[in-house]
C-alpha cells in the first residue's frame, strides 16, 4: 500500500505538483521571513561585535526617556581625560553618534538620496583605530575640519569618490562644505540599511551634532590583567547619575536589544501572512484531493475487494498527502532563500530598507518550515483519506462510482450556520466585551476570522446555484451556449465550486478589511486635522532644526501678509512616571492657528496665562493621572534636566487624535521646552495669514525655510493629505503580503479546472464531435473559471466589509470612522475576474487540444 | 495488438461439450464452497420497490465453474455481489469457506476477502500507476502476505505474460490486461474467484482466450469460480449454468453448448 501512495504521485505528476504549489508559496514565506530576519539579526550582531571587539567598558549616557527625539542623555567630555588617567585604563577614547539630525546635503541644499535619506553621523578618535568599528576601504580618515569619510554602499549610490565634496548641515551647524578622504565599512556589513554613514572628528561631530563639550560614548581597553569588571567599579563612581558605564559584552547586549525587539515584531508581522497564505493553501489542498479522491473512487474500490482495509486506504491517502508535503515544503525551503531577496527588495520598494550582509539560514529556518509545511498539508488530507475510506467495494463494478455523499449531509447547511454564528459571537466578543485578557482578545479574534471563514465556506455551497445566475448572466448573454454551458458546469459540483471560490474568498476579504480601514483612517485623519487647525500654511521638518532657529522661531512673523507663525517643538519626557510625549508652543500664535476646545474650567485665557512654568495638557492625559487646573507636576527630559509645571488649562481634541495626534498630550511654552530638551525637534510651524493666500508669500516662506534642510512648506490642504496617505505604504505592504495567498488561490482554481476537464474528457469529445469549435470550448472553460472567481469576490467583499465594519464599531471610541472604499473594491472584483482569466488559460488550452476520437473513447 | 507474439493460451472447443440438464437440488451439495439460502434483495420501498432477488438459495460447488445467465434486470449481478460479501441481503444468509458472510463486519469482511476471495472484473480495474507484476502481487502486498514465488512464476506463465510484466496498464490490450487480472485473482488462492463479465469489455478476438483461461484454472488448479455473463459463449464452459429471470433461479443446467443455452434464453424469454 505504501508503494500505492508513491507510485500514485508519480503517475499523477502534474497534480501532484499543482497540489503542493498551494503549500510551497506559504512554506516560503515561513523560510523566506526567518532567512530575512536572521540575516538581518546577522548583520547586526556583526557591527555590534565590530564596535567592541577590543573594548573593556563602555560609558554612555542614560536613556532617561525611551525614544526620545534627542536620543538618550550624553557625558560630559570633561570625563574623558579623568577615566584616561585611572591606572587600570590602558586607553580610552571618546566617540558622538547622531541618529537623527545630521542631514547629507548636495550642492542645492537638497538631501542626499532623497527625502528619507538618514544619516547616522559619527565623530571617532582615529588615533586609536582599535576603538573604531569602521574599517577604511580607501583614502584617509577625516582628519580636520571640513573632511568626511562615507560609508560604502552611500558612497556608491551616490557616485561619490575620495576628493569629492558634499555638504552637511545639523542641528549644531548650518550648511557647510565637507571633502570626502575616504570610503569606509561597518565592520563587515557594506550597508546599515537605508542609513547613510558619515564620520568626521569628534570635534566636527560634536558642533553639527549640536553637542558641543559631549560625547556619546567613551570606549575602555583596560591594562592586562584588569577584568572589564573590574574597570567597570573603578568607573562607576566617576560618573554623572546622567551616565552609566557597561562591560564591553552588556553594552553589545544593549545595543541589540532594540534591534531584536523590532525584529521579533518583523518576524512575526510577515509570519502572520505566511499563516494565511497556508491557512488558504489548505483549502486548496482539501478541495483538490477531494476531487483526486472522488474521480479515484473506483480504484479505492477494487483495493477494498482485493482485501484493504479502511485503514489501508486511509493510510495511503494520508501518506500521499504527507508526501506531497515534504516535497512541496522541501521546494518552499528552497524558495524562501529567493523570496527573502524578494522580501529586501519589496522593503526597499516601500523604503523601508533594511541593512545586509551574508544570508543566514539557520536550522530552525528548516525544522519549521518543514514541520509545518508537513502538518498543514497532512492535516488538509484528513478529510479526503476519510472520505476514501467510505467507498464501499461494490463500487469497484459500477461505473461511474462516486465516493459517497458526506454524513453530515442534509445538517451541513445547519451546521454552518452555526459556525458562522459562532464565529460572529466570538468577532463580537473579542471586540467589544470588557475584561478579557489580551490572549483571550487575541485568541477571540483569530478563532471568530478563522470560523467566519470555515462557516462562509460551508455554507458557499447553498449559495453557488443563486450567485453563479447572478454571475453567470452576462456570460450566457455573451458567451452563447458556450456560456450557459459554463454556468451550467460551474453549479454541477456546487461543493467544489464553493471550496475553490472559498480559497479566492478568503485572500479577497483581507484586501477588502485593509481597503476598508484604511479609508476610514484616511476619512479620520482628514477630518480630524481639518477640524483642529486652522493654519493656511504648515512647515515640517525631517530635521532637527539649528539652536538658533528653535530659540527665534525657523518663520519669520515679519514677512510681509504672515498673521501668525506657531513654531510646536516635539520631544517626550517621563513626566508622573511614564513617558510622554511634550510640545513647546507659542501661545498667542498658536491659539491663531490650532482650534482648542477647553474642557470646563479651562478657556483661551488659559493660554494667556501659561508662562514658562504652566502645562496644557489634554482631558485623556489628565484624567488617567487625576489632574485639574493647578495641579503640579514634574517632567525630567532626555538629558535629565528637570521642568516644574502647574496644569494652567485642559482642552479635549476630537477623539480620533489619540490615533493620530496633532499636538502631544502636554504642551508648555517654547521658551521653557528648549531649556530643557537639549535637541528638539520641529513638529510644526503653523502659520496663518491676515489676507488671502498668494503665490508671494508661499515663496517668501520657501525662501525663509531653505536654510534649513529637510524643512518644507505646504498648504494646509497639501499637509493634511500627506498625512492621510500616511498609511499607503503600509496598506500597500499587506497589499502585496495578501497577493500570495490570493496567487495561492489560483493554483486552486487552477487544479478544480484541470481536474474537472480531465474528469469530463468524454464529454468534451461528445461536444466537439456534434459541432463545438476549439474557440468555444476554451470560452466555456474561461467563463466557468471566471464565474467561480466572481463568486470568490462575491463571498469575500461582503466578509471583508463585515470584519472591516467590526472593527471601525470596535475602534468608534477612537473617532474611526466607517468609509467604503467603492474603487477600491471595484478594482477587487475587476482582478478577480482576471485572476479568473489566467486561471483558466491552462485548462481551456488542455480542454481545446483535446483529441474528438480519443475523448470519446476514453473510459 | 495483433504484433504481439501470441500467447500460450488453452482453448476449449465450446461447441463439442456434451449438455446435461439437471433439476435444481432441494438441499445444500457436499463440497460445495459458497452456500446461500434463502436470499432476497429490494431496492427502495412502497410503489417504486424493485425486487432483484427473491428467496434464492444456491451452493457454489468447489473445484468447479459455475456460471449465471439472465437478461439485464434478472438479478444475476446482485445475486454474485451478495455471493462475494459486496452488497448485503435484504433476508437470508450466505456462508463462504465455512464463514457467515452476511454476519460479518467491515473488518471481517475485509480479511475474508483477502484469504478466501478473487475478482475479475469487466472493466480489468487494474491500478494505472502499477505495472503487470506489481498489479498481480497486489493482493499478497496489500495482506502484507510473501509471495509464494513458485506459485507466481507459474501463474505467469498459464497468462502468458512473462514479456509484459514490466508494462503498465495503458501499454497493454484489452486481453492482456484482463490476464493480468485473473492473474491477479488467482495469486492468493481464494477459495472462490468472482468473474464479473469477464469478457463483457473484450473483442471476440480474445474472448476465448480469457475463458480458456479460467478454464484452465479450474481443470488444472482446481479453482472454484463462479462467472457472471451474458455471452452464451462463455457460460457454454461453465460446468453449471444458473439461469436467473426476475429475481429467480429459473433453470439449473449442467454443462451446455452455447447452441443449447441459447435455446434455454429463448425459452425462457417466451
């Protein structure tokens, strides 16, 4: 029997292989996300090893505020010659990393590499190479003023080679040239991602970094003999509570922690699409075999009178289904290696770059894919091997055996029902009932999508003979009797044509959720924004901006028609225990140009009264720390200096502004917010005229802003849609996840019409010989084809906008709106008519070849 | 087909066989191998109930050929499949090697099949994916039986297909196959080897080689078969010929020329 299974695969080649290809696309994913990731991980653990590889200790400053703007606190550089001088030190060496700030300029001032060009600009003592964890590739180290070293792979994009100049600009220092002397590496990683690298002297570092007499990190080599724990408690008291000092190995822990935590958050966010792309692959498979299973009825059969038992044949069946699996996961494994190229270059697409080094594939990569590539496909098997079994022996001597119906039977549609109505209580629960636990939320959810999508496949059936008239008519209309024909075809077999339009159901309601939310979300942030400022005018910055700016104001209120300019400073702060995030405003210009709404007890005059040592904060913020108008508190910044406010007013932003908000939950003066963040950053400038807009004034500002890269002004109505089209790129990213398992889906359609031509071959000659041309019998193939795929998008919109208005109910506390994207959804039903057409380009062209005399023949 | 070397087949001339008319024997023979009592079989119930079989009892003898006539509709295939453990009865019991057939259980069922059954069947329902060999030691690989090597050499040679054996079923004739299948049958030596219109999907050509056939395997090897047939040829090397109208047994012959079963249908028909 075992032989059966084997030799059944191998005579059936092509279905087998068609069958594993709804398995493979998943398993891919499943390889391709952890090669990626690994990799990724990979280059990391590279640099951080690079940059302490002859490091005892490192002194850093303290991340006081986690993700502020200004990065974490920095040390003093007045440390660095008295830890140099400890006995135990052998040498010590200070270095400034900029993440965020110092913007690669060309000659126009415009950013190098384009808008969301990053620079990570480093200052290094070259003097003591081996604190350094770049390796120079050619040319010299900076040296002095006005000398840059750049990174490979920026270097290369960018056509730049040693004695060429560029410009650079900071939070510290405007514009100025810089000669590149050289092109370097991260230790053996040619990129950091999309991130540019620039390394000047520490001194250059320190000025266009706006950390003049700072340093970021001093590096440690202690003398022979001194253990890095040693040094570390030697240290230790030596420094500033804004500074902390780690073993070389802890500090290379810290630094990849965040890594890893993104990462992880990576892996599973492409794992999930993986699980649909194999969740839809099932059903492939399930309906495929069951097809295999029902035309193989009569083999079963002439087994069972040879003397197999059930268990036998459900044994082969099984053991079919498991070889398909190792052979279509093996294949997946294989492609994963190719689609985690395919994955950079999609990240890339979408900018979100990704650094990379040598792929990684790591034994867990395999164990995985395989185990779960085998587990989906066996598991998918189960109810085919079943359904084997039942074919009674008597049936080897009638012809045209069929495998008996299922016992459910006539309770199917009832059964259904209530799965479908399961899974609605548990979408309802999930979504609205209070005091669950995040898993029992999570779990609810999950469960309810998967029922929902079991349920709608079970009751597809009942639906296929009403849906396929609705569908099918324009095909009868055009397709003559080829077309009734089709529609007569695809509602024969109703449970077939149900389970392969499920598969395509399932991938189209996905799409149809994220179309749908995202809308809402676009409708939200629009009517959010508009309705909360109220400027004619928005400059934002990539930047941090120059000292200077911050301190005056980047616009000038003196230019001529300029009303008002509200200059909002962004960072976050731990304020009454937790991290938040503050502005600082100017208070009359921005109560021009933002639309407060006070809570009680709160008025303009509020704004009037907030000085450099009041707080506005928001109703949400107050409420969850119980505070009222007068109410004190204390914010420690990133760097550890120290602001005491009083609560002066309290105003309440529509309810969408937690999702995306305009202004953070606490805002104080702009005087006050710049002595205490060390690097701000520029969130808005809004600016309002006192007459009408004119082309003048909009270039007035231009010419305002162009000395500070990275800043740019829009009309408010250009801003706000900037930030709806916030969220394309990601929809366009689970757009182009969700596309495998709708391609998955397809190889589905595409079995059911091989396997339906193959199993009416007779009939096909019957046709052709009483007169059907080749030209008919493919538009019959198309047309059942694409009214099985039509059906697919009739069952998966509505799903999909059923979910998407679950959701928007369940986020209406968050001001989300309900919108129906009509294009979008047009479009969808648009693609799967043509996923319909090229699924059926192969079958009608096998139906059409056929040959009349041998058709008709064939038993 | 006719390009390939003719096989060593043992031909009956059907013509000279003596024919002996019998009456039908109240009670069960000695050395019978199958016997049935009192068998009824309807399909569906109220107006539309179809008789198919009503209150048959027949013993299958060992050793010997016994075939089953009657026209479409007579019930002779139900009587085989009730015979063979396939359909079960509506009342009355069959006994097969001393086994209660209708009693019996899937699993039962099952095991009885592999030890005391054989199939040949109209449309040879051999495995596509199989060659001749594999599809003849079938029934000993699905038992999980070794096959008797001795006994299987031998069976290839009686079919005459020691150049096929590595050939799948869609490079082989109608005839070659349906060898393959009697093959097939009889390599478990089963007490009773069920024929299902075994010539019904054949051209005249080689229909008297699938009969000489089983012939010879019950003259040689003692094999007690019970054929199902239309073919008038066929039943004519039956050592027995059952004739069945109407869900009956309506004549029991001994040995016939086709000349004289054909007058038996006739009379019946009248």
């Amino acid at each position: 029997m075992r032989r059966i299974a084997l030799k059944s695969i191998a005579f059936r080649k092509t279905r087998a292989l068609l069958t594993a290809m709804a398995i493979v696309l998943g398993v891919s994913m499943i390889s391709g996300t952890y090669v990626l990731t690994d990799t990724i991980r990979g280059a990391f653990t590279d640099i951080f090893t690079a940059s302490y590889q002859d490091t005892s200790a490192v002194i850093s400053g303290r991340e006081i505020v986690k993700d502020a703007a200004s990065g974490t606190a920095t040390v003093p550089a007045s440390v660095l010659p008295r830890v140099a001088r400890l006995p135990d030190v052998e040498a010590a060496a200070g270095a400034v990393t900029s993440t965020d700030g110092v913007k690669l300029l060309d000659e126009s001032n415009a950013a190098l590499g384009g808008k969301r060009s990053d620079t990570i600009a480093i200052g290094v003592d070259t003097s003591q190479p081996r604190f350094n964890p770049l390796n120079l590739v050619g040319g010299h180290w900076a040296a002095g003023p006005g000398e840059v070293v750049l990174d490979k792979a920026t270097a290369k994009k960018q056509h730049l080679e040693v004695g060429d100049t560029i410009r650079a600009s900071g939070p510290g220092a405007g514009a100025a040239r810089y000669r590149v002397t050289g092109i370097a590496r991260y230790g053996k990683v040619d990129s950091l991602g999309g991130a540019a690298i620039a390394v000047f002297t520490v001194p250059v570092a320190q000025r266009l970094a706006g950390k003049a007499g700072q340093l970021d990190t001093i590096s440690l080599a202690a003398r022979k003999g001194v253990s890095p724990e040693r040094l570390v408690r030697e240290v230790a008291p030596m420094l500033p509570r804004s500074a902390q000092v780690k073993n070389a190995a802890d500090q290379a822990a810290h630094d990849a922690g965040d890594v890893d935590e993104f990462l992880r958050f990576f892996q599973y966010f492409l794992l999930a699409f993986a699980a649909i792309a194999l969740f839809v692959g099932s059903f492939v498979i399930f309906n495929t075999l069951s097809i295999t299973v029902a035309q193989r009825a009569r083999e079963f059969a002439t087994l069972r009178t040879m003397g197999a038992s059930r268990r036998q044949i459900m044994r082969s069946v099984l053991l079919e289904g498991a070889i398909i699996g190792v052979l279509a996961s093996a294949a997946g494994l294989a492609l994963g290696l190719g689609l985690a190229k395919g994955l950079t270059a999609l990240m890339r697409a979408l900018e979100l770059e990704l650094p990379q080094a040598a792929t990684v594939f790591a034994p867990r990569t395999a164990i995985v894919s395989m185990a779960v590539g085998i587990a989906i496909t066996v598991l998918a098997t189960v109810v085919p091997a079943l359904r084997a079994t039942r074919v009674p022996p008597i049936a080897a001597v009638r012809e045209g055996a069929t495998v008996p119906p299922s016992r459910l039977g006539a309770s199917a549609n009832g059964l259904a029902v209530a799965t479908i109505a399961i899974a609605v209580g548990a979408l309802v629960a999930g979504s609205f009932a209070s005091g669950l636990s995040t898993g029992a939320t999570l779990l609810a959810l999950g469960g309810g999508v998967l029922l929902l999508f079991i349920g709608v496949a079970m009751i597809a059936p009942a639906l296929v003979r009403p849906m396929a008239a609705v569908v099918g008519a324009p095909a009868r209309r055009l397709g003559g009797s080829a077309g009734a024909l089709a529609r007569g075809n695809a509602t024969r077999n109703p449970a077939r044509t149900a389970s392969t339009a499920a598969a395509l159901m399932i991938g189209l309601a996905l799409v149809t959720v994220v179309a749908t939310l995202g809308a809402g979300l676009r409708h939200s942030v629009r009517a959010s924004l508009d309705d909360q400022v109220r400027a004619d005018y928005v400059v934002t910055s990539e930047a941090s901006l120059p000292d200077a700016a911050t301190r005056t104001g980047a616009v000038p209120t003196t230019l001529a028609g300029v009303g008002a300019a509200s200059i909002v400073l962004d960072d976050r702060a731990r304020v009454l225990g937790a991290d938040t995030g503050v502005d600082g405003i100017d208070p009359t210009a921005l109560a021009r140009t933002y639309r407060f709404t006070w809570a009680a007890g709160s008025s303009a005059a509020s704004l009037a009264r907030l000085r450099d040592d009041g707080a506005i904060v928001k109703k949400s913020f107050a409420d969850k720390h119980h505070l009222r108008v007068g109410s004190a508190m204390t914010m420690t910044g990133p760097s550890g200096r120290r602001l005491a406010v009083r609560v002066r007013g309290i105003h309440t932003p529509p309810t969408f502004d937690r999702i995306q908000p305009v202004l953070a939950p606490v805002l104080v003066s702009r005087r006050a917010f710049v002595a205490t963040f060390p690097r701000p950053k520029l969130r808005y400038a809004f600016v309002a005229l006192d007459g009408n807009p004119g082309a003048a004034t909009l270039a007035g500002l231009r010419q305002a802003v162009r000395r500070f890269p990275g800043t740019k002004v829009q009309t408010k109505d250009a801003w706000v849609t900037e930030q709806a089209a916030g969220i394309n790129t990601l929809l366009n990213l689970l757009y182009v996840l969700l596309a495998l398992s709708i391609v998955v889906s397809l190889f589905g359609m595409v079995n059911t019409l091989i396997l339906a031509v193959f199993e009416r071959t007779r009939e096909l000659g019957m046709l052709r010989a009483i007169g059907m041309s080749r030209r008919q019998v493919r538009r019959m193939v198309r047309h059942e084809s694409t009214i099985t795929a039509l059906i697919g998008a009739g069952l998966g919109l509505p799903v999909g906008l059923f979910l998407a208005a679950i959701v928007t109910r369940a986020l209406s506390d968050q001001g989300l709106a309900f919108a129906m994207p009509v294009a979008s959804l047009a479009v969808f039903v648009g693609a799967a008519f043509v996923a319909g057409l090229v699924a059926a380009i192969a079958p009608a062209r096998r139906a059409s070849r056929l040959d009349v005399l041998h058709a008709l023949q064939y038993e | 087909m006719s390009a390939q070397p003719s096989p060593p087949v043992h031909t009956v001339d059907i013509a000279t066989r003596p024919a002996t008319l019998a009456a039908v024997p109240a009670d069960g023979r000695p050395g019978a191998t199958v016997h049935a009592r009192g068998l009824s079989r309807r399909y569906g119930d109220g107006d539309a109930v179809v008789h198919a079989l009503r209150d048959v009892s027949v013993d299958i003898e060992e050793a010997r050929l016994t075939a089953v006539m009657g026209p479409s509709g007579s019930g002779k295939s139900t009587l085989m499949h009730i015979l063979a453990g396939l359909d079960r009865p509506t009342s009355g019991r069959v006994t097969l090697a001393g086994t209660e057939v209708t009693a019996l259980d899937d699993n039962a069922l099952t095991k009885l099949r592999r030890e005391h059954i054989g199939f040949v069947f109209q449309f040879f329902n051999l495995l596509p994916m199989l060659t001749a060999e594999e599809n003849i030691l079938l029934p000993l690989s699905i038992a999980g039986v070794k096959p008797d090597r001795a006994w299987y050499e031998q069976l290839v040679d009686v079919v005459g297909l020691r150049d096929r054996l590595r050939h799948r079923p869609s490079e082989m004739s109608g005839g070659q196959q349906q060898r393959v299948a009697v093959a097939r049958a009889l390599v478990s030596r089963p007490s009773v080897v069920f024929a299902d219109e075994p010539t019904g999907n054949l051209d005249s050509s080689t229909v008297a080689e699938i009969l000489g056939l089983l012939r010879t395997s019950v003259d040689t090897y003692g094999q007690t078969t019970v054929m199902v047939t239309h073919d008038p040829q066929a039943a004519a090397i039956a050592d027995r010929i059952l004739f069945l109208a109407d869900g009956e047994i309506v004549r029991d012959v001994e040995r016939a020329s086709a000349r004289d079963i054909v007058s038996v249908i006739e009379q019946l028909s009248r």
